[in-house]
C-alpha cells in the first residue's frame, strides 16, 4: 500500500464517506483550476466542513510526509490551485457560511468557502459593502482570496484583500490551528500570510472589513480611435490629481470579443475604450466627473457615455468583466497574461507588445487596469496550427520580460502559482528569494503545503536553524537547492 | 582579528559609542554609520562574525519604544541613508532610503501636488522608523497604515544579506511580501534600508470640523455615524485629556472640503466649529515617557474608555487619552511621575478587562521601574517564534523588545 | 457529445454559483464545469460509469449556468447529448428503470394524466406511506395541485378589438390538464390585445420531457406531430404559456436537423413565450389597477432557456396598483425542473425548501411565475415547511384580471382543500 493510500484510509476516522472522494471519475473533474494549461488528478480530494477536519487532515499529511493543496472555487489563473497526484486536495467550497455580519464594527465574519459577492450582497440592504473586487468575484472564494492576495478593478483605489482582511484563523501546515489579528501584537503575520498562495497554510475563518457604500458613483465610458489617446487621458486624470475607483481601457481585439460575447454595444469604430469609474461624496465626485470629461475630449476621445443608472453602470461594465471569456469567441485558444509596468511606461511596453505581435505572427489582445498599469495581454493562437502554441508561449513569456525590463512586476493579481514560479528569478534575486525561502521554513519546515508553487526550484529548509547539516540527497543529485 | 578591527575596515564609518546613543537605558559600543544598503549589510557581517548585538536607527524619535535591549554592541544609524531615490510622479510612486524624514520626503513631494498619507505622530522621525514601529497617524482611517502603502522594501539580515521584496509599481502579487513583516517588527528581524511607497495627491482642500466630545455611548455613537457617513472623513480623532472632558475633531479632504465640513458639523451638533486648520493636538502623542498603546472595536469604545476610567480612578493616577475614534487605535499617555507600581496594575488590570471586548493594551514606552508584561498576550507566537529564529537565528538584532522576548 | 462544443469550455467557473446542485453540495462533478469535463472524460474514451451517470442526472437541466457562461458554451446542447447518451449506455437499476417508465407513459398523454387526477388526489392522503414505499411517488403525491374544473377551449377565439396578429396557441398536457384556466386566461388577454388564437384540438405533447430527459426517438416523434398540427391550423406564430414547453419548441429545428425536410418546417413556425410575444407586440387594452404584491419566481426554461427575464416584469410591473418584488437567488432553480422533482426527489426537495423560504421572506400577497411544474413545487415546499399556503398564478391569469378589471382576490389558487 502506498503512503497516500495508507493515509486515504485514515481519512474516514475524520470525514464522512461522501467527503472524501478517490473514485478517478470523479478525482479527474478536480484536474485544473481556472488555468487549465497545467493538469494532474489529485491523489484524493477532501472536501472539509470545519477548521478542525481540515487541521485533521493536515495533521495526518505531516505524519505521513504527504503534500496538500488547498483550493477555494477553483477560479485562480495561474494553477494555484493545481493539484498533486501524490496529495491530498483540500477543498473549501462547503465551507461557505457567513458566520457573523457586526456592523458596528464594520466587519464580517465568514468561512473560506464564501464567494467574494455574497458579502456584498450580505450587508448591501445595511449600506455597505466588500471593496475588493476581482472580475470573478461572484464564485471565487475568499480563501482563494486572501491566498492569492485578490485586486479588481477597483483596487486603484481601495487596495487589495491585504487592506481588507483583519483577521484570519488558519491551519498551518504542521496542523495546528492559529488566529491572526490585526490588533494583535507582534509581527504582521497576517500581512504575510495574505498572498501566500496556500504555501503556509490554509485560511480556515477570514474577518474582513466592510466598506460604507459611497453616496455616489458615475461611470464613464470614453471611445477613442486609438490606445495612444485613452493612455494620455489617464496620464491626465492622474496628473490633475485624481484617484477614481478605477480606469480600464480595452483595445480594439477586446472590444470586438466583448461585442461578440455579449454586445455590450460599444460606440463603433472604437480603438480603445476607456471605463473610468469615479465614487464618494455626490460633491466631490460631480466635480471629478467635470475633470474628467474635460479630460478625455481634450485627448481625443470621440465619444463619452455617462451612467446614470445601476442597469446603465452594469451594461458599460460587462465588456469589461466578460473579456477574458469572451476572447474565446474569436480566438479557438488564448493564454491569459497578467504583468504590471509602472504607468508612464505603459506606452513604451505596448508598442513593445505591437513589435512582438509582427515578430511571432500572434494577435494580442489588451485588457487593462490601467490606473495602476496592470496588463492582462490575452495571447490568441489556434492550437489545430502546429507551432502555433509555442510561438504564443513565447510571446507571453516576452511581454513579462517587457514588464521587468520597465520595472514592473510579473503578476498584479493572478499570483505565481505553478505557471509563473520559473519567471521568479528575473525578478528577484537569488538572497530575496532565499529570505522568502525563511518565512516558508518557519511556517512549513517540511515542504508540504502546496509545494512547487511560487517558487522556481524546491529548496529545504535547514532542520534546526542556523545549524547546517550534511548534504540531502535531493541537493546532491540537483533535484533541489538547500539554502 | 578584534572586532574594533574588522569594523574599522568594513569600510563604512564606525564611531564609540557616547552617553546619547543609549537604546533604552543600555549602551552601545559602536555607532556605524552606513551611507548604502551594502553598507549595512558589511556592518552586519562584521556583527555576525563577532556575535555583536545589533540594534537600527534612525532619527532616535522613538529608540526608547519596546523593551530595552537584552544587549546592544552596536548601533546602526541609517542617519546617512538619507537620499529620496526616485519620485516618479507620474506613477504616483516613490522610493527612498530609510533615514529619509518624513518632513524631507513631504516636501519633495508636496513640490509635484503629491505626499505620503502616512504621517507619525513625531516630528523628526525618519521611513525606517515609521516602519519599524508601525506607528500611524489620523489619516490610517481613510488610508491605512504605512504597512497599507508600503510597495517595496529592502532589509539587511542578521547574517549581511541583502534581501528586497515588492517593486515600484502599485499591483504586485509575485513572492512573499517581506515588507508587511519588517513593518512593526521593531528591528528584530534585520535593518529596513530603502522604501517605495504609494503616493496620493495632495488634498485640494481641507477642513477640520471640531466639537466637545459626548461621553460613554454618546461619544462612541457620533464616532460611529461619522466613521459610516457617506461624507466620507479622512480622519476621526479624539482628544481626551481628563475623563468626562475631550474633544472629537475630524477632517474632511476634498474640492468639495467646505460644503461636505457643513454636513459634518450638521452631525455633530451645535457646539461644533469648522477650521481650516487642526486643533493642536492633532497629529501628535498624548505624551512621550509613559505610553501605552489601546487598540479595540469600534463598538467597544464607551466600555473600553469606562474600563480605563475605572481602573485610573481606583489607583489614582490621570490617563490622556487620543488617537484615532474612526478605528479604535488610540494612544494613553500617564504622568511620568506615576507609581511605576501603580502603573503596572493598571496595565494588567486594564489589559485583562478590555481583552473581552476585544480590546488590546499594549507597552509604547514605559519607564524601567515598571513590572508589567509589556507586549501582553498574542495570537501566534509560536509562529513568531519560528520566524525569528530563521531570520535571526542567534537572537543578535534588537534582542529582547518584542513580543515574548523576541 | 460533441467534443468542439465542450472545447469552448475555458473553466472560468462563472457557471458554479447559478448551479442549483453546486450550491447544495459544493461539488465540482456537481457543476456544470465539472459534467463537462465528465463528458470530456468520456469523449476520451471512459465509459459510462455508475458515478459519471449519477453526476450526470442530478443536472437540473435549468439552464442557468447558460446565462452565465461568458464564453457561449452550449450546454443545453451538451446536456441533452449526453443525456441521450447515458439512456442509451448506462444500465439504470430495475427499480429506476420502473420509475422513469411510469413517468414516460403518463406525463406526455392528456387522457393518461386525466386517469391519474383522481388516484393522485386520493394520494395525498397516503403521501407519508408513499414516500416510504419510493421518494418518487411521494414526491408526485405532494405535488398533486388541486382537481381542476375542465375548461373547454374552442377552436378559435376572436379579437376583441381591430385584429393585429394570429397565433397559435399551445396548450400542454400538464398546464392543459392541471391549470387550463391559465389557458383559458392566455387566451382571453391574447384577443383583448388584438389577436385571433388558434387553438386547435387534440394537440400532443410537444416533446419537452423526453428531449429534456434524453429519450431522443421519442422527442423527435412529438416534435413532427406538433409542427404538422400547427401547420394544418394555418398559423406561422406559436404563442406558449409553459416555459418548459416554450424552450424545447424554440429547439426543434436543432432536433430535427437529421430529419430531412423537417428543420425547415421547424424553422418557418416562429416560437413565442406569451411575454415575450405580448411585449413585442407591445399593449393596447387598458389595465385596470390590481392592488396586490407580486413576487416573480424565473422558471428556468424562460430566464435561461429562452432569456425572457425582463418581459414579464414589463408586464407585471405595468399593472396599475400592482406591487412587484424580486426573489432573492432569483437565478436559481427551485427544483421542478421537468420531471426532476420525480426523478431526484431528495435534491429536488431541498432546493423547493431553499426556494420557498426566500418567496415567503418577499411577503407577497401572491407568487407568479410562467410554468406549471415550478408553482406546484414552490407550494409543496410552502407547505412542508408548515407556513400555509402561498396562492400561485400564473402571469398569464394576473395580466387576465387587470384587463377585466376582476378584483385580486379571484387570483391565485391554493391547495389546502384539494383531494
């Protein structure tokens, strides 16, 4: 008998029978999540109900050396979430109770399974709200949330679930149960667990903080010829000392992909749309809507529709929201990217982004948050035509280098998870990926949760700290690095 | 070779220590006085190799914070490390190094419309300080701590390494986010050497609408109506030097500043005056030499403030209380000639009845003399633990001033 | 199944929150985006097993999840593939394969369901014992809607004002049966605004129960039969009042499109849900004011199937007096669903009861919705859960009073008194 399956028949002294699941029919059905490029059936799946099955569960892994991976939704964008044949898939998605709404204090208390939306819609009768927002926010969890760190469109300017999670009770990958306050003394473990993409531990209970429902809100739509005209137009709303909700700009590919998905009815003839969303006190926003108005006919756009209405609000958003999906109306495959330049460099890495198109023979598509320069370049490529992939491949890889080279990032909010861990070294050098290395080891000495994630090469951590030992056989053959 | 030697050909200027560059009452040996990260991070070898006590700072405005050291050989002064290294204003972003001032760094940002929202409550301190310490002013209502604005970071470790995590840019999720641990860490973890920020634009106007604050479940209430209010303040401050007697300021920001301050003063009642600048005690400590910190729930803020009032009045002594009300984050400063005894009680006293309420006190600065846990209980300090010793595994950097004695 | 269709499928996931059985039990295989990939399994050559074929059926067939797919996945096409795939592959036990019999012989034939009024209402009585003996017959014992009086509807029926079309008319067996006055209502508002509506007698099943059940044969046959009705009434526009039997007729060129010279026919006969048909022609007769609160239940094969969300709100909402609420999760199934609610009585159940609590938490006076098999389940599940009776109707019957001026109390039927 293998360790797995060993350790699958201990599962029934913690779980249910429909709990555990390890016929391979039904395991395949867990073989991905939203990034569907990277597949492998779990070795077992588990889906939990209580921070105590799951810390069972854990305990159990770490008594058999088993990894674990903990998956939400299923949602993410760069494989998280990505199972292991040799492990246990820990599911969180009938964990999905909002355990306490306490307006007063303006948080709620929810389980890890709870979607993003149903917060909001939770408290919106009491005139408030959950400010983050990620373009899949009516199924992706607030685990996957709080693991992957989750912006969205208005994260310009409300911040990221970092700013928006006070509190987390998790797991930790030894199986013990924590709390983690943000009123508590001591270092900001919270800070640092957020974004961790499940790598030391898993979120079990998530406190977030509710946000007033500004008094108002006005969207606008602008339309240019071109993307050079929106991009000048958020460099003036900028510059003119304007933080709006959010600014998204679309091309001309997104917007004919939109259009076909869901005719969203974009003014015709548009190169570029700009979604600029202004929120606040009905005084200061009527005066930003004024700025920004004047903005974009001073840069060229050739029409401006204004929301007015919730319906209006909704109708200009979804192209926005659909692009991603609905590239798949004009394209039969496409690799979303996700990479963040600072915002002046924004013209530079597009034109960048045009040369590579004409290299490889690949059409981009561009959707972006461009408020906070995060590029979410969809790479289109027909996989019937040999070769096709690669070259996609390539370009996606070359726009993230084009991001570095600018100083920017290589991810704004899709996090590294297994598709991008190999990029890490051109971005971080091999001590901060090392010093990043210490905060794992302190959490997970063994390796096991979620392993192969973030990180470029599977490192060890050192037994007894700063004590060395002799050489692990991993090291030796070059299957791993000790640090 | 001593470790006078290997310091003095580090290559970074070592000096004695003197009578002012105490940390808490303990004395170093050796001030260094590096001008760049990799400064720091040869001093540090240096340190490692030699088993020496580090301990980081900058201006000194808030040395005294925490326990004092278990031991100090040397004291890194990030003095030097004084440089705004980049304003990208077009970006709304900055980097700097850590011994830039924050009175500094405002004007060269205030000179393109811009600043750091993050403010300490001292005049003086430095970014590496503010960071260190974690310490916030008024506008974290709106915009959070400086851990919230905090994009990039760069730290030398115990052991010399020189480590960053983040960027410059605003959006980033790549790789753990050092930054959020180094904020608050009190130097126990390594030295902070440079920060990029996220920046705002400067307000176009402001307000500050001031009036006497209610006592018990009146005050907590109006705090409440106005941290939920659709006029969206930028801060909500309480001042209360005396029980029963204080003052609720709060600011609002904005084109629109005058009209929307109506409405506040409209909610605040009649005794209310609007100002076009802050009532003096705003933005800064209630005292310096015996400090504590009082964090809670916004709910729990009357019962909170009852629990101080009652223990205060049974042992005597006269708590001044301010701070945030918009995020129950408030500071108690006491008399310096408090019986440290005395002072003890009420700290456990305290701590225990507010701990219910979901309330935290905490130690700022407190006097020597003073027997009191002074971080209290926390969460996670087995995980804690387990971080310091990766990071410091021989204990050498702030030793002793943080949470269980790390 | 057709592997190009489910390549559409990017595993977004927008589909699993719409998903009634995803949102009781939490499980992929249990979503849409996880039966696809069960079919994609299958593409690639696993057989049909037990658990595939488990997974497979306790789809609800609502549709839901095609309103929120961004990428166009068909999978109402896929479903109903694979559907006759399973029927065709999979051996079901001798007591499932009783069960689906039965339903199959009675629920397409009108002169078989009028058999059964009587022995059903009996049956209530018995429901306890019943649902011991099988979740199924229990489940249609506590669906059973009180005995109706017949109402006979002629060949034709007149415009009352200057004539502006001529429509068809589809009766239903279950609606003709069980709720003929909201025939007798549809047609009434369809001549007050203008219409001349053919009804012609001795009309079949249209097909919906088999198509949606995967009995494929049998569909296409009663698709033939009703086309060719329909045609030899002189009609090229349908108007229907059951959205389950709306949504499969928009469908039948697709059914019939191996049927030489038939996916023609199908196409040339315009397919309306009586909403979408009276808005389209937009109101002439004048509305009397309905003082009542309303709360609008979406059936599934009119939200999603056909997307017709906002007609029947237009026209509700354009009653004077009449106060119209929304249903919290308004997307998601109540569990009717066909012939769900005989065939996965437990799920079917416990989505009723979901349902129910969010109609009455509305407080309305009345609950209205466009099919028959979701009014009879949302009232089960009142029931049950012991607050009484909610009165139903049907859109149709309220837009019927607000013409005539009839006052709300003659709406909405109740079954405390039935058998």
């Amino acid at each position: 008998m293998s360790t797995l399956q060993r350790l699958t028949a201990r599962l029934s002294e913690i779980l249910d029978q429909d709990s555990v699941i390890t016929d391979p029919v039904r395991l395949r059905t867990y073989d991905c999540d939203g990034l569907t490029y990277h597949r492998a059936t779990p070795g077992v799946v588990v889906l939990a109900e209580s921070a105590e099955q799951i810390a069972a569960v854990v305990r159990l892994c770490d008594e058999y050396g088993v990894p674990f991976v903990a998956r939400g939704s299923g949602t993410g964008l760069s494989g998280g979430a990505l199972p292991r044949t040799d492990g246990v898939l820990i599911v969180t998605s009938r964990m999905r109770r909002i355990l306490e709404i306490d307006i007063p204090n303006r948080r709620a208390v929810v389980e890890p399974g709870v979607t993003n939306l149903a917060i909001t819609e939770a408290v919106r009768d009491q005139g408030h709200y959950y400010a983050p927002d990620p373009s899949s926010q009516q199924i992706c969890s607030i685990g996957g949330n709080v693991a992957e760190n989750s912006g969205g469109a208005h994260c310009l300017k409300y911040g990221f679930t970092v700013n928006h999670v006070v509190g987390v009770e998790l797991v930790t990958p030894q199986g013990e149960i924590v709390e983690l306050s943000d009123r508590d003394p001591g270092y900001d473990l919270l800070g640092a667990f957020i974004g961790s993409e499940g790598t030391l531990g898993i979120a079990t209970k998530i406190t977030v903080r509710l946000s007033r429902t500004p008094e108002a809100v006005t969207t606008v739509l602008a339309a240019f010829t071109g993307i050079e005209g929106g991009g000048r137009a958020v460099s003036a709303i900028i510059g003119a000392g304007i933080v709006p909700a959010a600014i998204e700009m679309m091309d001309a590919l997104a917007i004919e992909a939109a259009e076909a998905a869901v005719h969203c009815g974009y003014p015709e003839g548009a190169g570029a749309v700009l979604v600029v969303e202004l929120d606040g006190p009905h005084a200061e926003v009527d005066h930003q809507f004024a700025a920004v108005e004047r903005i974009c006919r001073e840069t060229g756009a050739f029409e401006i529709r204004v929301a007015a209405s919730a319906e209006e609000r909704a109708a200009i958003w979804k192209g926005r929201k659909s692009a991603f999906a609905a590239v798949g109306r004009i394209s039969p495959a496409y690799i979303v990217q996700d990479g963040v330049v600072p915002r002046t460099a924004l013209p530079e890495v597009l034109a960048g982004i045009d040369r590579l198109q004409e290299e490889f023979g690949i059409r981009v598509a561009n959707v972006f948050h461009a408020g906070d320069g995060n590029l979410h370049p969809l790479v289109l490529f027909d996989d019937a035509v040999p070769g096709q992939g690669e070259r996609a491949e390539t370009v996606s890889g070359r726009i993230l280098d084009l991001c570095i080279e600018h100083g920017g990032s290589i991810t704004g909010e899709h996090g590294v998870g297994v598709d991008k861990s190999r990029y890490m070294p051109r971005m971080f050098s091999e001590e901060d990926l090392d010093t990043m290395q210490l905060v794992r080891c302190a959490f997970d000495p063994k390796g096991l949760s979620n392993p192969g994630k973030v990180f470029p090469t599977p490192r060890l951590c050192g037994e007894v700290p700063g004590v060395r030992r002799g050489v692990h056989p991993l090291v030796e053959s070059g299957a791993a690095e000790q640090f | 070779m001593s470790a006078d030697a290997d310091l003095a050909a580090c290559g970074t200027t070592v000096r004695p220590a003197g009578d002012g560059d105490a940390v808490a009452g303990v004395l170093p040996r050796w001030v260094a006085l590096p001008e760049t990260t990799e400064d720091v991070s040869a001093v540090l070898r240096v340190a490692a190799a030699h088993d020496l006590a580090v301990v980081p700072t900058g201006a000194g405005t808030m040395l005294d914070w925490g326990p004092p050291p278990g031991r100090c050989d040397l004291l890194v002064d990030t003095c030097c490390l004084n440089e705004v290294l980049e304003h990208a204003a077009g970006d709304l972003v900055t980097r700097v190094q850590a011994g830039v001032t924050l009175g500094a760094l405002g004007e060269t940002l205030a000179s393109q419309g811009q600043r750091l929202v993050a403010e300490p409550p001292l005049a003086g301190s430095t970014v590496g300080g503010m960071l260190a310490t974690g310490v916030a002013g008024p506008l974290r209502f709106r915009y959070g701590t400086s851990r919230d604005l905090l994009i990039g970071i760069t730290v030398v470790l115990a052991d010399g390494t020189i480590a960053k995590s983040g960027g410059k840019v605003v959006k980033n999720v790549a790789g753990y986010d050092l930054g959020k641990l180094f904020t608050g860490s009190y130097g126990t973890l390594g030295v902070i050497t440079e920060a990029a920020f996220r920046l705002h634009p400067l307000a176009a106007d402001s307000r500050w609408v001031t009036a006497p604050l209610p006592e018990a479940e009146r005050g907590q209430e109006l705090a409440a109506t106005l941290a939920a209010s659709v006029l969206e303040p930028a801060a909500i401050e309480l001042d209360r030097p005396v029980p029963g007697g204080g003052m609720l300021a709060v600011l609002v920001e904005g084109v629109a500043a005058a009209e929307r301050a109506k409405a506040v003063q409209d909610l605040m009642g009649v005794d209310a005056e609007i100002g076009e600048e802050p009532p003096s005690w705003w933005g800064r400590l209630p005292g310096e030499d015996l400090l504590l910190s009082l964090r809670g729930l916004p709910a729990a803020l009357a019962a909170t403030l009852r629990v101080v009032d009652a223990h205060a009045a049974r042992l005597a002594l006269t708590p001044h209380v301010r701070g945030s009300a918009g995020t129950d984050d408030l500071h108690v400063a006491l008399p310096t000639s408090s019986d440290p005894d005395r002072v003890a009680g009420f700290v456990s006293a305290v701590r225990d009845e507010i701990r219910p309420l979901g309330g935290r006190l905490t130690g700022v600065a407190l006097p020597p003399g003073v027997a009191v846990d002074f971080w209290g209980e926390t969460g996670a300090l087995g995980l804690m633990r387990r971080v310091k010793d990766r990071f410091d595994p021989d204990h050498r950097m702030s030793p002793g001033r943080f949470v269980g004695g790390l | 199944m057709d592997p190009e269709l489910i390549k559409d499928c990017v595993h977004c996931g927008f589909c699993l929150p719409t998903c009634p059985t995803y949102v009781l039990w939490g499980e992929e295989m249990d979503s849409p985006r996880g039966r696809i990939q069960l079919m994609d399994q299958h593409v690639h050559g696993t057989p049909v097993t037990d658990e595939m074929a488990g997974h497979l059926d306790a789809c609800l067939g609502c549709m839901a999840c095609v309103t929120a797919c961004p990428s166009g996945v068909r999978y109402d096409r896929l479903i109903e593939q694979t559907r006759a795939v399973v029927e065709e592959e999979h051996t079901r036990t001798p007591e499932e394969r009783a069960v689906r019999a039965m339903v199959f012989a009675l629920f397409p034939y009108r002169r078989r369901l009028r058999a059964m009024r009587l022995p059903m209402a009996l049956s209530k009585r018995l429901q306890p014992l019943l649902e011991r003996a099988n979740p199924t017959l229990g489940a249609m014992a506590e669906l059973a809607p009180p005995a109706a009086r017949p109402v006979r509807l002629p060949p034709v029926v007149r415009a009352r004002r200057r004539r502006r079309a001529t429509v068809g008319l589809l009766t239903g067996c279950v609606q003709g049966e069980f709720f003929p006055q909201v025939n007798a209502a549809t047609a009434r508002v369809l001549a007050l605004e203008g219409c001349d509506v053919v009804i012609p007698p001795r009309q079949g099943c249209c097909g919906a129960l088999s198509l949606h059940s995967g009995r494929e044969a049998e569909a296409k046959r009663f698709a033939m039969r009703t086309i060719a009705t329909f045609e030899r009434a002189g009609v090229d526009t349908v108007v229907v009042n059951a959205a389950g039997c709306g949504s499969s007729m928009k469908d039948y060129a697709e059914v019939l499109k191996d049927e030489p010279g038939w996916s023609g026919r199908a196409d040339a006969l315009a397919v309306r849900d009586l909403a979408e048909f009276l808005v389209e022609l937009g109101p002439v007769a004048e509305r009397h004011p309905l003082p009542v609160s309303v709360a609008y239940h979406d059936a599934c094969h009119l939200a999603h199937a056909q997307g017709v969300r906002s007609q029947p709100r237009e026209l509700l909402g354009g009653i004077p007096g009449l106060d119209l609420r929304e249903i919290a999760e308004s997307a998601i199934c109540c569990g009717s669903a066909g012939t769900y609610n005989l065939f996965q009585p437990v799920a079917a159940r416990e989505l009723g009861d979901r349902k129910a609590e969010r109609v009455l938490a509305t407080g309305a006076d009345l609950l209205v919705s466009a099919n028959p098999g979701c009014t009879m389940q949302i009232a089960a599940a009142t029931r049950r859960a012991g607050k009484g009776e909610i009165r139903v109707a049907h859109t149709a019957e309220v837009l019927d009073a607000a013409l005539r001026g009839l006052s709300p109390q003659t709406l909405g039927w109740v079954t405390e008194d039935a058998g």
